[in-house]
C-alpha cells in the first residue's frame, strides 16, 4: 500500500526515509514495439527479434529511456499525494543505466526519499529511485528525480457574456 504525503510538511517528514517498493511491471515485446512507436526509437536490439536473438543479450532488450518512463507510474505505487496541486519532473541530477532488461522480464522501483527543499507552499523533493529487474542480481537503472511541488493553480472562470 502507497504511503501518504500530505501536503510539503508531509513530504518534509519522510525526508531521508525509504518510501518503498512498487510490484512488479513486465516489460513485453508489445510494451517495448509501444514504445518505439511512440519515441520513434526502432534499434534494432530492442524490436528486431530475430536480430537481436543473435545479438549479445541473445534476446531484445528495453530501450533505456523505456525503463526511465515507468518511474513515474510505479512511483504511484510507493506513495500517494495529498494537499498537493502541482507535482511535476524539474529534472534529473543523477541517472544511470547499469544493466540491459531483457524483453519478458519483470521490473519494479525502489524508492528512498532523499532530500525535501521548501519556500512557502512550493518546493523540491529529490527521490534516490533504483529500478530492479528479476533477470539480474544488480539495479538496471539509479537516478535521482527532482520534483517540484505546489498549490494548485486557482483556473480562471470564464462568464459567457449575456446579451
């Protein structure tokens, strides 16, 4: 079960926590065609299966920016904003892809609360985020993800004029 945030105090209080650990996605050779579609990435490595049957992983394999995609979905698996209107990537200070993810295996994210930086009602929140894939004994990916979080922004009301 996620972890509830409330607010910037909420996020405050779980700085330089572990928040947790999402279950397991697999990563399908429709998934990884998906997303090739999408990003117009077509290397050979991850949509060629016959190809990459006889290439060094012996199988296709997830392009990476695939494997950095799903941190923001299995993150809503470890926890669950509340009393927060704005809650968007400002950047990635640290990123590393360690090891290939072979097409069928099975992914899930690690996530540690790392630092929580505020100004009033808005801040940054550093999440140290390892994504683990059942095929290997070691983390396939390691990133640091900035945040930036806020007050919802008031939307303006248009009146229809009359007349």
């Amino acid at each position: 079960m996620p972890i509830l945030l409330k607010g910037i105090e909420g996020i405050k209080a779980y700085s330089g926590f572990h928040l947790g650990t999402s279950s397991w996605v697999e990563v399908s050779q429709d998934m990884i065609n998906a997303f090739a579609s999408a990003t117009d990435d077509w290397d050979w490595i991850s949509v060629d299966e016959t190809r990459a049957r006889r290439g060094p992983f012996g199988k296709p394999v997830a392009q990476n920016t695939l494997i950095l995609s799903l941190i923001v979905p299995l993150l809503h698996d470890v926890c669950v904003l509340e009393d927060i209107g704005v809650n968007i990537v400002h950047g990635i200070d640290r990123l590393r892809f360690l090891g290939p993810v072979p097409v069928d295996s099975s992914v899930r994210l690690d996530v540690a609360l790392k630092t929580v930086s505020t100004a009033g009602e808005r801040g940054h929140w550093v999440l140290a985020c390892k994504m683990e894939c059942d095929a290997s004994d070691t983390p396939v990916l390691e990133a640091e993800v900035v945040y930036c979080v806020g007050p919802a922004a008031p939307i303006p009301i248009k009146v229809a004029a009359t007349g």
